[in-house]
C-alpha cells in the first residue's frame, strides 16, 4: 500500500472496515485523522491508524505504567525523575518529576518510604495523578525497584532467595522489588 499524508480531519475509512486506531477518531462511522501524518492500516489489528509526521513527545497519563530513576528518598516521599513511558518510543514532554507518597509504595503500612527505595534505583510504576503534579504508586506486583545499586560499592545488586546482594562486596539489601527484577534492558529505554 502506497503511503498517504492526512491532516486531522481527512477520512481515511469507514467503521465497518476497519477501527480507529492510534492517531485516528470515529466520527458518525466515518475514521478520521486526528494528526498530520502517514496513513497506515495495521492489518494485524484491522485498525486505520495515523503515524505522526513529527516526533510529538509523550504526555503523561493517568494509568501510564513508567519507568524512573529515584533522585531523592525521604521519610514520607521518594522523589522519581520519569525517564521513559512503557509503550513509547518517544521522549516525555513535559515535566518528568514525579513522587511517591509512602502510603502508595505497598498494600501494607510502610513506617519509611527510604527503606524500600533507595536514590539512584530504577523503578517500574503506575501513574496515579498528572495535575498538578505527578503522582505515582508501585503496590501492584509487577512495579517497584527493577535495578538497584549496593549502597556500599554502586554495584549492581543481584536478586538471591533472601533478598538483594552485591556480588562485588557480598553486601545484602532490601528494596520493594518488581516480580521481574533485573530482567530489564535498561539500555534498550
């Protein structure tokens, strides 16, 4: 199929042929552009979808499932630098700092959020609140840390039975961790 540029607006099908996909809205049967961009059919999924001609940074979203690097543990706060959105391809617009209140880190009472995270660990996390600040939570089993360093020697720690350990100094750590813990490519982000 040839590629078509589209201008929100343009028809590009019909419901009955295919949904709207990324990039594309249904307006009274008819698909339509939302963005200027190359008109594809994703035949996988049935779907007209719209890839945007200019690199349109990521918004964060309610719901979001991101990736961040704690800059700051506190008492009753981490503080995260949002660095990539699960899904995207694309940057975040956008101001990317986000926190964790301790009461959103797990199911159960935490006493002190800086004793599940620790600054510099990477995490997995669920958005919660966009305005007017980002507000995040890791209670659901496949978020929490997904990389973390040993305190004593910025090794990466490694998940054993009884916990995290540095493979380098033999120290041991606790952090509240994803179920799939070091399973990441964080250079591939």
């Amino acid at each position: 199929m040839k590629h078509k540029l589209v201008f929100p607006g343009d028809q590009l099908s019909t419901s009955e042929e295919l949904l709207p996909g990324d990039g594309t809205f249904e307006e009274d049967g008819i698909i339509r552009a939302s963005r200027i961009g190359t008109y594809v059919i994703n035949e996988k999924h049935r779907t007209a979808e719209v890839k945007p001609a200019t690199s349109t940074p990521v918004i964060l979203s309610k719901g979001d499932i991101v990736i961040g690097r704690v800059a700051m543990a506190k008492e009753k706060m981490i503080i995260v630098e949002v660095k990539h959105v699960a899904g995207k391809s694309r940057s975040i617009s956008s101001d990317t700092d986000a926190t964790i209140h301790v009461k959103e880190i797990a199911q159960g009472f935490i006493k002190e959020a800086s004793s599940e995270y620790k600054a510099e660990d990477y995490i997995r996390a669920k958005v919660i609140q966009v305005k007017p600040s980002v507000q995040l939570e890791t209670k659901d089993r496949g978020l929490g840390a997904i990389k973390a360093l040993c305190s004593k020697c910025r090794h990466a720690l490694v998940k054993k039975s009884h916990g995290l350990e540095c493979e380098n100094c033999g120290n041991k750590e606790y952090r509240r961790i994803a179920d799939d813990y070091g399973a990441l490519d964080l250079e591939k982000l």
